[in-house]
C-alpha cells in the first residue's frame, strides 16, 4: 500500500548563502539532495557571484562541511533577481537570511509566489517569532510554514529544533522531522514559539549566570573554563572559550534579544549583556574569528583577559586540590553533597551556577518545551553536554537538591526569589525520568517519546538517564566480547573492552562467534552500543608482553588477529561492520574483512600502525594489495597501489564514511546512513537480504597480481627522497619499507601472481621484526603515556 502522506525531497532551496545556509546547503548535498542555494545579485556582473563567493570559503573551511570535496557541485548557485522560478520545482524552502525580522518578511513578499503548494516552507531562525514571520505569507502559504533552528555547524551538531505557529499542519512537522532523522542525521526537538527556543534559552542563560558568578566569585575566565568544562561533562570549551569560538558580538545581539523579547521573566535584570564584553566589542576583540577575544595567542602562549589589569596574561587554568578532589568523586550525590558543603569560592562558584540553572529550568520547563526529555536531549545535542539539567538534577538525587535550592531561595542566595513549581516540590517527586517516558508539566504526566514510524528504525535511540536498553537474549559471552541477538536470526557482537581496544579476548570472541552464526544464524553484525567502533589494538596487552620479553605471546597474538580477520570476510554467513566514530588500526581491518559494511556519515577509518612504529598485520595490506590489483582491471597497478601505501605511510584517517570510500577503506558498495541511531536497523536489514539472496562468501586469493621488486625500488626511490629532505627519519623510512614490500608482494619479479596467505605472512614477519626494534618500542610507550605519536 502507497504511503500518501510520504514527503518526497527532490531538491531543496536555501534561502542566504552566509555562515548558516551556505553550510546548511552543504550538508544537504551531503545527502546527495540537489540544492540551489540563492542570495542577493552580484553587483559586478556576474549575478551569482555573492553565491560564488560563499562556496569558495566553505572549500576552505574547517571542520569541513562536505563529506567529500566533490558534493560542492551538488550545490546550484542562484540569485533572487533570474532565478526565482528555480522555487516552483522546490520540495522544501528552507530560509536561512540573517535574524532581522523586517528583512526576512521582505524576502518572503519577494519569493512566496513562487513556492509550489505542496513544499514545506522553513524560516532558520535562533530565536525570532515563527507565528510574527508567517504573518507575512499569504494564507494559503501559513499551513505549511515552520521554524528551523540548525545549530552550527550544520553537519556535526545533532540538534535542530522544530517550531510550529499557529497555523502550521501538524502533517508537515511529522513529515520534516522524518526528513531530518532519516535523510540528514539529525536529533529532532520540538520547541515552542518562545524566544530563543530550548537550547538557546537554556544555554544562554547557562552562560549569563556563569558570567554573573564569575565575578561575584571574583575568579579569572580560565579558571572558570577549567571548571565548567570536561570537568563536569560538558564542552571542552566550556564557557569562555565556548565564548570566543561563538562570537562575542553574536552573543551580545543574542542577550539583548532575549532582554528585549523576555520582559516578564523573573531572571530579566541578569539578561544585559556585561560591561567588559561590551569593551571589547568597541575594540574589535570579538573572538576567534579576529584572533583576540577573551582569550589571544601570542607565538605559543595562550593568553586570557584580566579584568583587574585591563590587559591579558598567561592563561593557567589552575584549580584549588580540594575542588579537583571533589571533582573526582564518581557518585553524582556524594559529589554535588561535598559541592555544596564546601566554603571554597571555586565550590561555591559550581553549585550557583548550577541551582539557577537548575531553579531556570524547572521554572520554564512548560513555557518553552513539552516534557524535560526534550529539554535534556536539546541541551545535550545543542550544547555538546554530556548530561543535561534535569539529568544531572535527578543523577544527584532530586530531593536533596530541591531543598538546597529553596534554601538558596529562601536565604536570598538565588539570582530570583520565584519558587519553584509545585510539580517539582511534590514530596513524591524523586525524578523526571523514567522508563516509561519523561515528565509533562502540562499534562502532569509522563510523556513516552513520539512514535513516528521513523523511530521504528532506532532501535536503541540516545537515551536519557532513568530510561533503559534492553540488549536481546546472549548467545555467547567472553571477557572481550557479547553475542546476542534481537530476532534470533542474525547474531550482533558488541565489543565489551576499553574504546573496544581488540586484544586476545576480542580475537578469540570473534572468531567463535562467527562459528556459532554458521551454525545457528542467518548472519552477524559487528556493532558497538557506543561509539567508537574500535580505537585498534591493545596496546597496553602488547606492552605487558614486550617488557616480560615475551614474543611468542605476541607472535600468536599476530597470527591470531589474522585468522579473525580471515574469519570474518570467509564466513558461511554475510558478516556486517556496523561502523560509527573511530575505526582504527585493526578495527579499520575488521570493517575492511567483513562481507559488507554500513557505516554512519561521522565515521573516521585508519590504518594508523605507523604511528607506534608498526604495520597493518591484521589482513590491512593484504587487502589493499587485493584491492589495487582489482582496482586496475589488469592495467598498471602502481597508480592505486600507491595511494593505499599513502594511506598507510601517512596513516591517513577518514574525515568521513564518503572519505572512506575514497581513500579505499570502504568498497564503493558499502552502504551509508546519516543516523547513527539508524546503523543497527540498516545492518540487520543487509545482513538478511545477504542470507536470502543464497550468499556465499568470497575463495580465498589465489591470483593477486603484484608489482614485486619493480614496485618496491619505485616506492623506496620515493621514501629515499623525503628521507633526504628531513620529511621523515631513518625509522620511518625503514617501516616504510617494508610497507612497500608486503603492497608489492615481495622481492619477486613483476607480474607474478601470489596468495592471501603469502601477504598475510609477509605482514606477520615484518610486523613482529618492528615490534623488537627499540624505536617501535619507545613509539608505543609514549602513545600510550602521550595518546599522541612520537616520531623518532
């Protein structure tokens, strides 16, 4: 049966090249969707050149938009003047100029004759009135008329906030959402036509109390970032530095529009934007886009703003041992008790900025979302926060903190004497997250998740605190690693080690359940229920043997690691690399051996051994070398031998599942989701369809043609040149060297034909000939100690 509600994306619009829509338009083209991307008509001639213009930077910028270079010819340049009748073939509109109301209604008047009557038509706004902005459409126009709100960059940031007004089809917003989820990747929230939304409202306000206690606390800005970032799970760049990489002149227009657009708010005397932040606006100091904002570099050093001196000095980011010890604390309870207690203004300074957080939220929980869910997971996926208020609330036990928070009311201590919502008094009360779904203000319930059929497709959607997973029914279990299964039908091998590190464990867990799955399954699916997929081998298990000096230890770890690899890509059963953040080292090669992989957008693969002085050995080399000698159709095989060897010499890594592909660690018919929520469902499903198309697996190698000694003097001409030019040192050259050698297939004449088995043994000998050389050893101690390579 037809799905007649299906909203089918052919091509998009993006109305405004600028910072936004021009990255917007790239993660679109991303998804392979054609878009045309407009703006005002050039001044020079060329009508298109202010589109021109904007997609040249985005080639330039880091992190980059595109998945691949080449998505930017997916993206159609247009202009407002000629091109509007581009519009009519447009399946969604989505406007993206900047935040002035008056310009975007203008825009509107302009362009609405144009859009086709089923598109869906979205203003990207961070904060404006979505029921103000659709007052300037004409009637027929408003149905299908939202808010968008993408948080930069567009590509890597999860959230996007959805906002309906008054008029907008609850049919359009399901439709959108789904477009989103599935087609671009995204956490989906939706926001009430409230200023600044969720995140926004959160974060911001999260800021201008961070900035209100910092000088009532009298600390400098990089104490405070060592306080407010990782150290209690949020963004590295916690709050000023957060501050400078935003713009302080963004932020300043952001506060005085919730100042201008919140009057009845209780916390409205904190929304001013600070007199220090205003000075150095006058001085052009706006942040990392001009190179100076509260914090500079100066040569090396990196310099914070001192508001005593008015001037910068070195940033320290020093904090007192009792707070770091407090912060160690595991228990969230006994860790926010210890908080509270302590009389240190570093201590004092966490626990105010967390109770108006907390007291800011629970206050405007129902004004501004439907149930704390929302607001938790918009906070998170907004704001890169590990856990969000009310999480973290609950996590520290909800009584407990209610009562320090009315305490704080009570005793004037709070930034406003508002009391707290009776929902969250409530001697009942003990959280707002459970199992069954998170707590509604305006229902005075506890709302399940929205259950569009998009969300069939996520298994185990990113949960909050108080919800669940149940991982299916186990099939075999050992130290390294889980077997288990959903369906009975294709077994799922989650790895159960350190960054899913592969070590002996691991090998040995593979290679039996693999067993298993042809014996009982219709396939298996390698996937990890966190990312990463894998970090690469155990380093510490390898560094254990090398100071007992025991290589036969290792030795049969090499050969073992070979045989999982083998196992994998030879199975009676399709085996399927669910594949989602690092897949390094021999987590890169067991995607690589599997039958198939499935890989989310954000998936970054390596053969990264050189980087401990080491070589692919489990099956990398051997594979490229088969891949090349495929790629080349039987015509010269150098020119594709060569970029795997630099792929390996210069452990290239991945800057997305589309790299991948490029670089060689994905087969062109590898499949790729955006949702990584999405991965396991998608694996699953190939799996199946392998099994019921009567797969087979590939015969093992016989025939790979080589380029022998011929390939090897090529590549070791090129090593001896940068050896010479100091590019790399005489350890280097030596891996580098007997890279070359397994790629080429050894030191036999041109044009012969070898086997998997004769690479694999080539990877093994020279794998365990660097192992016991001392500068592969010193490289594999400082990782370890550094988690950064050492070239020696």
């Amino acid at each position: 049966m037809v799905n007649e509600d299906r909203f089918l994306v052919r091509k998009v619009a993006v109305l405004g090249s600028g910072v936004m829509g021009s990255q917007i338009a790239a993660h679109l083209a991303n998804a392979n969707v054609d878009v045309v991307l407009f703006d005002l008509p050039g001044k020079d001639g060329n009508l298109n050149a202010v589109v021109q213009k904007s997609l040249a930077f985005l080639q330039k910028l880091e992190p980059t938009p595109f998945s691949v270079k080449s998505k930017v010819n997916y993206i159609t340049p247009a202009n407002y003047e000629t091109n509007l009748d581009l519009l009519e073939n447009c399946d969604l509109i989505i406007e993206a100029i900047s935040e002035r109301m008056d310009w975007k209604k203008d825009l509107y008047q302009k362009v609405s004759s144009h859009i086709a009557k089923h598109a869906i038509f979205a203003t990207n706004t961070s904060g404006l009135s979505i029921n103000s902005l659709a007052e300037a459409l004409p009637n027929h126009l408003r149905q299908n008329f939202c808010g968008i709100h993408f948080f930069n960059p567009p590509r890597y940031m999860t959230l996007v906030e959805i906002i309906p007004q008054n008029s907008t089809n609850a049919k359009i917003l399901d439709q959108l959402e789904t477009f989103l989820t599935t087609t671009l990747g995204k956490g989906v929230v939706r926001a009430k036509d409230t200023p600044n939304f969720i995140a926004n409202r959160i974060g911001v306000f999260s800021m201008l109390a961070t900035m209100y206690h910092t000088e009532q606390f009298k600390l400098g800005f990089d104490t405070v970032d060592a306080l407010t970032g990782t150290a209690i799970g949020r963004a590295k760049s916690a709050t000023y530095r957060t501050l400078d990489v935003v713009g302080i002149d963004t932020l300043a227009h952001v506060i005085k529009t919730m100042g201008d657009t919140l009057p009845n708010d209780p916390w409205h005397n904190f929304f001013k934007v600070p007199n220090w932040i205003q000075a150095l606006i006058s001085k052009g100091a706006i942040g990392q886009k001009v190179g100076a904002g509260v914090y500079k570099k100066e040569g090396k050093e990196i310099q914070v703003i001192d508001l005593e001196k008015q001037g910068y000095r070195t940033s320290n980011q020093e904090l007192d041992s009792s707070i770091q010890e407090i912060l160690k604390i595991k228990d969230p309870t006994e860790k926010f008790k210890q908080i509270i207690k302590s009389t240190h203004p570093q201590a004092q300074f966490l626990w105010a900025i967390f109770r108006d957080l907390f007291h800011y939220c629970a206050v405007h929980l129902e004004d501004i979302c439907e149930n704390a869910r929302d607001l938790d997971l918009a906070v998170r996926w907004g704001y890169g926060w590990t856990f969000g208020p009310f999480e973290t609330w609950q996590a520290a036990g909800w009584k407990m903190i209610t009562e320090a928070i009315q305490s704080d009311i009570s005793a004037g201590k709070a930034l406003t004497k508002t009391p707290l919502p009776t929902w969250v008094t409530d001697s009942n009360r003990v959280a707002v997250h459970f199992s069954e779904g998170s707590y509604a203000p305006s229902t005075n319930a506890n709302a399940p998740r929205r259950q569009l059929p998009v969300y069939l497709r996520q298994y185990y959607p990113e949960k909050v605190l108080g919800e669940k997973h149940s991982y299916g029914d186990t099939v075999f279990e050992n130290e390294g690693v889980r077997l288990w299964t959903k369906d009975d039908e294709i077994g799922i091998l989650s790895f159960k080690s350190k960054m899913h590190a592969v070590g002996s464990d691991v090998l040995d867990g593979v290679i039996e359940s693999v067993k298993i799955a042809e014996q009982k399954l219709k396939g298996l699916v390698v996937w990890q229920t966190e990312p990463p997929f894998s970090a690469g081998a155990n380093l510490t298990q390898v560094t254990q043997a090398l100071q007992s000096n025991n290589f036969s230890i290792l030795e049969k770890m090499v050969k073992r690691f070979q045989e999982a690899s083998m196992t994998l890509k030879h199975s009676l059963v399709p085996t399927v690399a669910a594949v989602q953040g690092l897949a390094l080292g021999g987590g890169c090669e067991f995607v690589m051996h599997c039958s198939k992989a499935v890989a989310a957008l954000e998936t970054y693969m390596g053969l990264v051994e050189v980087g401990v002085g080491l070589l692919p050995a489990g099956g990398g080399c051997k594979e490229f070398a088969l891949r090349a000698a495929k790629d080349a159709k039987g015509g010269n095989i150098f020119p594709f031998l060569q970029k795997y060897f630099e792929n390996i010499a210069m452990a290239k890594v991945s800057r997305s599942a589309e790299d991948a592909k490029e670089l060689g660690y994905l087969r062109p018919s590898d499949t790729i989701v955006f949702n990584p929520n999405e991965l396991l469902y998608v694996a699953i499903a190939e799996a199946k369809a392998m099994y019921e198309t009567g797969y087979r697996p590939p015969l093992k190698s016989k025939d790979i043609i080589v380029t022998g000694k011929g390939g090897i003097a090529t590549f070791k001409a090129a090593l001896v040149n940068m050896q010479a030019g100091g590019f790399i040192s005489e350890h280097d050259f030596n891996i580098g060297s007997k890279v070359a050698t397994i790629l080429a297939g050894g030191e036999i004449e041109q044009g012969n034909s070898v086997s998997d088995e004769w690479l694999l043994e080539l990877e093994y000998r020279f794998f365990i000939e660097l192992l016991k050389t001392e500068k592969t050893q010193q490289r594999i101690e400082y990782m370890l100690k550094n988690g950064k390579p050492l070239r020696n």
